[in-house]
C-alpha cells in the first residue's frame, strides 16, 4: 500500500484560484466575473464551482475558479494558485489549501492573525466604504487586485466583465473601484519589489 | 463561420436552454434550493418565446399542471429537489399510467426530509426508479457536466415523447450550481422527437391500442379526438378495467415499450479503459472526479479507467458486463450509501470485485480520496 500514492503528482495544466470570504460580500458574483472574463474572450477552459451555507447573509461562503488549456474534469480546486480570504475564518479555513508558491491577498484590516509573512495585503473593504462610495464594490477592487498581481485576466476583459454584469446605475462606482484595485495593487507590487 | 459564441453558463441554467431547444413551452413548479435557478430562467425566457410559466402552491400542483399541460399538448416540465421530488412521486406514477410524456428535473441535495439545502448529494438515484409505486421501468438521465446538461435535457425531452413516458434528470447540487464556458447548439445541430399524433379519423381512434411499436399516437385535448385518461388500470380505449386478460398486457406494454429499446437509452462515456485493470465506476459530479482520478493514476503508470453512467435507468447492464469484461475490479464512487453500487454488484460477474467508496456528508468525493481507495485495492 502507499506505491501509487507516492508517484501521483498533481497535474499543472490547471490554475486554480479561490474566492473566500462571508456570505453577503460577493465572492460568489467576483468568482462569476473572473469566469466570464477569463472564458468568454479567451481560448481557455473555465470551471467556476462555489460553495455556501443555507443563509443568505453571514456563514462561510468560498467560490472556486478552475483555468486550464484542456478539458476540466475534477469542477473544483485541488491545490491553490491562488487564495482571497476576506476574512480572518476564511483564510484559516483555505490557507492549508495553497500552494507553496501559491499567492495570498488577504484583507488586512478584516484579518488580523497571518499564518505568513508571505501574502498581499489590502484593505478592501475599508477601500469600498471610503474611497469607492459603497462597501459592496470590495470584491470588485479585489478582482482588480487579483488581475494586477497575476496578470491572470487584461484589464480590459475584467473592465468589461465587471461592467456587464453590474447591476444598472452603478457602473460609476465599479469603474472607480477597478481603478482603485489595479492603482492599489501596482503600488504594493512596488513596495514589495 | 465565425466561432460560435462562448457563454459561462449555469448548470441550472443548461437545462433551460436545452428544455426550450427541445421545444419545451410549459412550466410549473415551486421553487427549492438547489434547483430555484431552472424556476428563475424559465420565467424570464418562456414568456418571450409564446411559452408559459406558472408558479404553483407547491409541488403537487406542480406536477399535476405539467401533466395537464403535456396533455394538452405542449412539452412541459419541472424542477425540483428530493423534497419537492418526494411530494411529486405520486402523480409522476399518474404520467407513467397515463403514458404522458414530461421532464422532471431532480438537482439532488442531502436527504432524508429537507436535510441538507445547499449541500450535495445523489441519493435520490433509487427515489428515481423506484419512487412511485406499482411496477412500472423509469428512464433517468445524469450528466455531469454544463455542456452535457444541455444536450442530457434535450435527449430528456426526446426519449419522453418517444416513449411516451416520463424522464427524470438527475442532476446534482454541483453540476446544478456550477459555471462552465460552452457554446449552445445551433438550431438543427441537435435531434428533436416531436410527438406523434394520430392521422386517423377520430371514430377510428383507440388511445391505447397494443400496437407493434406499443408507443401510441397522441392527440392534444381540443383537437377532437377522445383521449380518456385514467390512473386506474385501463383498456385499450382508456376505460377502466378489472380483467386478468386486460391487466396483465397494460403493465407488460409499460415495461416493454421501454425494456426493448435499451440500448437507444443507453449513453456512457468512458476515459482510458483501453488495457485498463481496473475500472472506477460513477455518475454525475463524482465522474468528474474519476475521470481527474484516472487520468493521474495513468500518469503515475497505473493501468486505471473511468465509466460514466450519463444514463442510469434503465440500468445499462449489457454495456457495463461488456466494458469490465476484461478488468479484475472496479471502484464504485457515489454520494450516497450505495445506490448504484447494488446494481453493479447485481451486473456483474462474480469473480469481478465490487469495491465502493460512498460519501454522504454533503461534500464532493475527491480525485485524492478516489487515488487513495485506488491505492488501497491495487
């Protein structure tokens, strides 16, 4: 026992990322957007897949987004590319999930308690309420965030993803928080050199 | 020809956009969570293509309405999960008596009672064969992707008017819920079954008449044909019956009108059985884990392939004997306490070993927790 299991390695043909975070602040919606902004334009395969509890607001709530050149068979993530934690029970939830070179944005001021120094600290939220009008928009400036620091998705094809699918009046506020996302996330890749 | 548009599309959603392919133009049901979205997306599209759209008290009226409806004439159908699914059971064996043709869309979550709403499951694969009572053969189908869930509900809706029968789709909360980039068929990519109706003169016309084929003509309501539908045993003329002589040849035609054409119902997709030793067998979203499975144990050298069941009623025995004719075991995944794996033991040969790995606890098996079970039987 144990011979296959020591020669199985996971396959590379996939990125796989997760957005985590509480009912109620998006992560479902942002996974749906980087789908579609990934998958429609592109050439590549996109499996979105999410799960959550039976409240419509507050409780874990995680969305995975699976890329790859060739066909998707497992719909969900197996070992993290990418990880967004919201919130401080996210991140402790996922965090075993990640890669060892896998990347980590987090919301530095809902989390508190890192179990790395290695990850990309922003604070969404507080970002939402102050900068960009409304604290609903912080999945969005981390979507842009996400687009910044990977270079997974264009700007423009996460531009228009987002704008599609915003709700009517408010692509203002959504235009201003992708620039907020990208301004925020480019001068943190600096500060990290 | 330019490329065909790329949608990131709902599981959910697949089976609107099949359903109307196929024709559908009626649907009643009750929302219920995992399966509200196929309630949500009929709503918006049925009206603006002609079709109707009914919210109904629960799902009772539900099922009676789609029966109704298939009746007067229009493909018509539903959607629910294993509660809603239990409430209907009783007029879907109405459908199987009166040979109405309908699809019933099952996003499977945890059971029994309201269980588990947002979690996962495929324990109502048995409820979809044996769900109503009396003897009657059930035809379910269950893809395991948004793509095949497209192409599943149209086929669902084909094999309901070719048979004149109601089809379950099984889904589950995964594959329901799930987002995939597909391209929709163009119009006349894909079969479409429209029902026959009869050509005779109306005072010719016998409704239930044993014909070779044993699948009769049917007329709408209106059209001026009398079309007597009971669920109590019937003749020939849809009048109530109680002779032996009678009885016995009505359930035969339920059963027969189906059983000999199995093999037009019958759809697997199979994935590096070629030399295989060993064989996982599932259905549904764990498929898509097997097949993840499969694909790493050939990588690391093991002689390992995958079975989907995309059809699951009835039960495709011949097919299943033939593919594991040549390997020593098989894995039986499933979200359930062994609903599938009972009628492969039942399949196949003895000296094939059966070995099962069932989860019920709301989660998704894994291709890691496959590879271990692998692991442990090689």
């Amino acid at each position: 026992m144990g011979a296959l299991l020591e020669k199985i390695k996971i396959p590379h043909d996939r990125f796989e990322m997760r957005l985590s975070g509480s009912g109620g602040q998006g992560m479902i919606l942002a996974a749906v957007i980087m789908g579609e902004a990934i998958g429609i334009g592109g050439k590549k395969n996109v499996v979105q897949s999410q799960s959550y509890g039976p409240e419509a607001r507050g409780g874990a709530s995680k969305s995975d987004v699976v890329v790859s050149p060739n066909e998707i068979f497992y719909p969900k993530a197996m070992r993290l590319d990418l990880l967004l934690a919201m919130t401080q029970e996210s991140l402790d939830s996922y965090y075993p999930d990640l890669k060892e070179d896998g990347v980590l944005i987090v919301d530095d001021v809902l989390v508190t308690d890192f179990p790395t120094d290695k990850y990309y600290g922003l604070p969404f939220t507080r970002l939402a309420r102050e900068e960009a009008g409304h604290v609903m928009v912080a999945n969005v400036i981390a979507l842009a965030a996400i687009a910044e620091l990977t270079g997974i998705v264009d700007r423009e094809a996460l531009t228009n993803a987002v704008l599609n699918r915003a709700p009517r009046g408010t692509a203002d506020k959504n235009k201003k928080a992708i620039e907020i996302g990208f301004r925020e996330a480019a001068r943190l890749k600096e500060k990290k050199g | 020809m330019p490329d065909k548009k790329r949608v990131l599309m709902q599981g959910n959603h697949a089976c609107v956009a099949g359903a109307i392919y196929a024709g559908m133009r009626f649907y009643a049901g009750y929302p219920i969570t995992p399966s509200t979205e196929v309630a949500e997306g009929c709503a918006r599209r049925l009206p603006e293509i002609g079709g109707r759209f009914i919210q109904m008290e629960d799902e009772i009226g539900s099922i009676a309405a789609v029966i109704g409806a298939s009746v007067a004439g229009l493909k018509s159908m539903t959607a629910t999960s294993g509660p809603g699914y239990s409430l209907m059971v009783e007029n879907i064996g109405y459908a199987y008596m009166t040979e109405t043709p309908c699809v019933i869309i099952n996003v499977q979550r945890g059971g029994p009672s309201t269980g588990l709403p947002t979690k996962v499951s495929q324990s109502d694969t048995m409820q979809a064969r044996w769900g109503t009572h009396g003897d009657y053969t059930a035809i379910a189908v269950a893809p395991s992707s948004v793509a095949e869930t497209v192409t599943e509900t149209i086929r669902a809706f084909n094999l309901s008017e070719r048979f004149r029968t109601p089809v379950t789709l099984l889904l589950d909360e995964v594959i329901g819920h799930m987002r995939e980039i597909i391209t929709l068929p163009e119009p006349g990519e894909c079969e479409v079954v429209e029902r026959v109706k009869p050509t005779c003169p109306p005072e010719q016309f016998i409704p239930f008449e044993m014909t070779e084929s044993l699948v009769n003509p049917m007329p709408a309501y209106g059209e001026g044909y009398r079309n007597v539908i009971t669920g109590l045993t019937h003749d020939t003329m849809g009048f109530t019956t109680n002779k032996p002589v009678e009885i016995a040849p009505k359930l035969d035609k339920l059963r027969n009108k189906i059983m000999r054409h199995v093999d037009e119902i019958t759809r697997l997709r199979t994935e590096f059985i070629d030399d295989a030793e060993i064989l996982f067998i599932s259905y549904g979203s764990v498929a898509r884990a097997a097949f993840q499975a499969a694909k790493i144990a050939r990588e690391a050298g093991a002689k390992v392939g995958a079975i989907q069941l995309q059809s699951i009623w009835p039960f495709p025995d011949k097919e299943l004997m033939e593919l594991c004719a040549r390997c020593r075991k098989v894995i039986v995944g499933e979200l359930n306490m062994g609903q599938v794996a009972i009628e492969v033991e039942r399949v196949l040969p003895r000296d094939t070993e059966v070995h099962t790995l069932l989860r019920y606890d709301g989660e998704i098996l894994t291709p890691m927790q496959l590879l271990e079970k692998l692991d442990e039987v090689l």
